[in-house]
C-alpha cells in the first residue's frame, strides 16, 4: 500500500465512523498521562513554596517536562509500535499507520459538534444548543441567545479546521503516523495546561508556545485553502480576505485568527466579543464585520466550509505524493 493509499484510507475511516467509542483513543491514555505528570509537578512545586511571583523562570522551564516527557514519549512509543509492525508484516505497519492517522485527525467529529448545535438552533431549543455547546468550549454557555451560540460554533469550527483536520495531515505527509500522533500530544498538552490560569500561567508556557509553533505553518496553508474553497461555495472572498488582513493579527492566538477572521469575512459575520471564563469576563477582539446577523444558517455554512476544506486539503496532499514519485 502506498503512502497515499494510507492517508486515503485513513479519511475514508473518520468519514465512515468518526471517532468510535468502541476503539481506545490514543487522546485519552495522552490525558492521563498529562494528568499524572501534573499531579506530580504540583506536589514538587507546592514542597519548594515557588510561586508565579517569585520563581516565574524556574516555573517556565520546569513546564518544559510536559513537552519533552509527554510529546517526545508520544512519538517515540508510536514510532517503535510502527517499527515493529513494519518489521513483523509490511500490511501490519500500514494498517497501524492507517489506523493512527485516522484517529490523529477529527473532522467528522468536528462536523458532528457543529451539526448538534445548528439542529438544536433549528429547532428553537436554546437549551440543548448551549448544552451542546459546552460540551466543545470552556466558556460559560448557560446564558447565550442564538447569536452567540452561533458565534460559539462557528468559531469553533474555524479554529479546529486547523487543529483537527489541515494540521494532522500536513504532519502526517511530512513525518508518517508517529508525527501526527505527536502532533496530537501537542495539542492535547495545549488543551489541558496550555492556557492563562493561575496554576500554568508559567507552568504552561512551554506546551502553549509549543502549539503556536506547531500551528504556524498549517495555519498559514489554510489561508490559500479557504480562499478557494470560498471560491468554489460562491462566498464572499474580497471580504474574507479584507477581514483576515485586518483582523487576523487582533486574536490572542498567532494562528486562530487566520481561519476565524477568514470565516467570519466570507460569511458576513462579526466574530470574538465577550466571553465568560469561570465566572471571569474576557474581552475577545472583533473579527470580521457584522454585515449580516448572525443566523443558525452560518454555523452550517461553517460545517460545509470545513468539509469543503478537508476534501481539498486531502486532494492537494494526495496530489503532491503522486507528483513526488
């Protein structure tokens, strides 16, 4: 089986099953290691009394075990199962690749996320819409009307075109499966420490930075892959790409406000505002312009976006492999 034949199966797989509960998921075992790796850093930091105000360097390069134990043990666990598998039966190192890979991307997953919040919108149950929601944001859902529960979904979609679909593979066609399982590490490592709280506001600057860095090159490929996919949907591209050129740099993240602004342009609607963090008013910068308010009808429109995306992004690599023989 060649390389493309096992990124082809492998979207052939999250298309047809997504991510199966029946099947352990490797995200899983990566939490609870992380969650290990934690307990046992807070224990050592909480002995020596380091506080974010006293010892803020000692704290940032201590947060550097997360990368290095968790994304470095990643890879390399996965390489040696790879390894052998290859070494036992060619067909059995293809298949374990096919496999990981399939689980190392998410975007039927993300579509699905998506999708439960548009038809709970449909169906005028704003109850459900911001439980569904919270199942895929941190931020306080319990008071949101449809505009911002719109506003949840859409930029959710957006910002995890990147991490669940462009990111994964882009890893996966330059390093195999074992790249793009550790590339997944990263982005876990980012979900569960990565942000500003007390706790990993030096603690976690490690595994942040890391993800910024790892986001930065697919980030940027998702520009030119949602101004033809915007083409192909007849959306507004002078407008997308007016919002990205002023907006994208306002976001918090180096790389989420590419695809959020780009969306948020090519659908004429107005992303970021306020959020609620644990009780904690964030202020988010606004993206794109409110031409149109926001309606149950962008958010799938979002959806279709992303799997426009994915099918191109999977053509394009699939493409280059070809080409590359």
């Amino acid at each position: 089986m060649d390389w493309e034949w096992i990124l082809f199966v492998a979207c052939l797989l999250d298309l047809a099953w997504g991510d199966p509960r029946w099947l352990p998921h490797p995200v899983v075992g990566m939490g609870k290691v992380i969650s290990w790796l934690d307990r046992h850093l807070g224990r050592w930091i909480e002995k020596r009394g380091w506080t974010n105000e006293t010892h803020r360097e000692p704290l940032r390069w201590l947060g550097l075990c997360f990368p290095v134990v968790v994304v470095g043990g990643v890879w390399a666990v996965s390489w040696a199962l790879v390894s052998l598998a290859y070494g036992w039966r060619p067909l059995a190192g293809q298949g374990l690749e096919v496999v990981m890979i399939w689980l190392a991307i998410a975007p039927r997953g993300l579509a699905e996320a998506g999708m439960n919040i548009y038809r709970a919108l449909a169906a005028k149950n704003l109850a459900l819409a911001r439980q569904q929601l919270s199942m895929v944001v941190s931020r306080q859902t319990e008071d949101l009307d449809e505009a911002e529960l719109v506003r949840g979904g859409v930029e959710t979609v957006a910002e995890n075109l990147v991490d669940a679909v462009v990111a994964p593979l882009f890893f996966a066609a330059i390093g195999g499966a074992p790249l793009a399982m550790a590339y997944r590490a990263v982005n876990t490592l980012d979900a569960m420490v990565g942000y500003r709280s007390d706790r990993y506001l030096h603690l976690g600057t490690a595994s942040a930075r890391l993800d910024d860095l790892c986001n930065f090159i697919p980030a940027r490929l998702a520009i030119g892959l949602l101004l033809i996919v915007f083409l192909c949907m007849r959306l507004d591209v002078a407008q997308a790409w007016r919002a990205y050129r002023r907006d994208a740099h306002l976001h918090p993240s180096p790389n989420s406000g590419i695809p959020e602004s780009l969306v948020a342009g090519a659908l004429h609607i107005q992303l970021g505002g306020v959020n609620i963090y644990h009780g904690r008013r964030s202020e988010r910068a606004r993206l794109g312009d409110p031409l149109e308010p926001r309606q149950a009808k962008h958010l799938l429109l979002a959806v279709r976006v992303m799997w426009w995306a994915t099918g191109l992004w999977v053509a394009i690599l699939l493409g280059i492999s070809v080409m590359g023989k």
